[in-house]
C-alpha cells in the first residue's frame, strides 16, 4: 500500500511532536509521496521535510520558499491551479494522491484558525471519491478519520475518543472496549451524545449500520 502525506496551509505549533507521531503511529518512510498545498511550502521549511510535490492555485505560497526546496530537490513537481476554481488546494492534494495509486494518506497542517478551511478539510474526507481510502488527519494530539463500516479502532486506554453520526443517525449494534456502550440503539446526527468517550483497552470494537461516522480520538 502506497503511502502519501499530504501538508496544508494550516496551524501546527509543534513541529517536532507531529513528525513524532508521524514516524510513531503511520508507517511513514522514505519512499512515502509528500505532497504540500500551497503555501504549506512554508511548513514543510519549518519542519525539513521536503516535498514531492507543491500543488495549488499559488496564491500563499512564497517565492523563496518554492526557490528553497527546487534547489534541493530537482525532480520537484510544481502543480498550479487557476485561482477561481472549485476545489480548495488541500483537495486537489488528496485527488492527486489518490490518482496516484495512494491507498494511506495522511494529512497535517488541515486545522487552524480559519473554522471554514478547518471544516472544509474535514468535510472533504466524506467525499464518495474517497471510499477504499485510509484518510487521516492529525494534529500533535488527535487524530481524525471516518467510518463507514464495522471496524476496530485502536488506541490506548484512558484515551479520549469521540463519534459523531454524520448522517442523521447511525444505528449501533454494539460496542466493545469503550467505558460509554452503545447496544441496539440510534446515535444520532445531534445532540452530540458521542463527545468524550473513554478506552478502556487498546482497541475498541465498533459496529454499526445505518449511516456514517466521524471519529476523533488521541494520539
């Protein structure tokens, strides 16, 4: 399975603890394909990881910056985008990680002070064009993923993890190494009952029917 990391234009105020958990939890080695969106360039500065690729409409990105990383790397792509398009640059990262064969991809950087762009990045993650995809995002303490079908999450216990139904119910058959079970019974879009659930082991069983789930849970 090909591996892709994809940085966007986002907060990320611990450089070094993110390549941690990079290189702690996600099997990402030097072959993996790094894709930065736009003017992540900086980001990618920041932390001396040097992209594959840069793709975007351009509009952030800093001459010097691009300049930077040409200079070390020759093979660099440079992908740009007209600025009146539809798709915002960290979706247009995902596609072509995708188009790309990648089957895990990982993406820092997608959440910060902007709540629109912040929201956009986790919205895209339900696209249909998505399915078959291991599609993270992380931040220095959490990372964020979504279901679509049964599955077992892992984790630590004591961790936080929370659920949220993304569609107007999910229905749950069962849960199993959670401190908060759900048994045949319906979770619904809102009110957020999902919020602040506990493990109580290392992986926590969740199977469900009947919709969608977005799952947010500590590193």
């Amino acid at each position: 399975m090909k591996n892709c990391l994809i940085i966007s234009n986002g907060v990320i105020s611990d450089f070094q603890k993110i390549k941690n958990n990079l290189k702690a939890h996600y099997g990402l080695d030097k072959d993996t394909l790094v894709i930065t969106a736009d003017g992540a360039v900086s980001l990618c500065r920041d932390m001396d990881i040097c992209p594959d690729i840069i793709i975007g409409d351009m509009d952030s990105a800093e001459k010097n910056d691009i300049e930077h990383f040409t200079h070390l790397n020759k093979k660099i792509e440079i992908l740009e985008f007209p600025k009146n398009k539809d798709e915002s640059d960290t979706q247009l990262a995902i596609d072509y990680a995708v188009k790309k064969d990648c089957r895990q991809i990982i993406i820092i950087g997608a959440l910060g002070n902007r709540i629109d762009h912040t929201l956009a990045n986790i919205f895209n993650m339900f696209s249909e064009n998505y399915n078959g995809i291991d599609l993270k995002i992380i931040d220095e303490s959490f990372e964020i993923s979504v279901l679509r079908k049964s599955a077992g999450i892992y984790g630590s216990a004591g961790k936080k993890i929370s659920i949220f139904s993304m569609t107007p119910y999910t229905f749950f058959i069962n849960t199993e190494g959670l401190k908060y079970k759900l048994k045949n019974e319906k979770l619904l879009f809102s009110p957020i009952r999902g919020l602040s659930n506990t493990f109580t082991g290392n992986i926590a069983e969740i199977d469900f029917s009947e919709g969608i789930l977005l799952i947010v849970k500590e590193i």
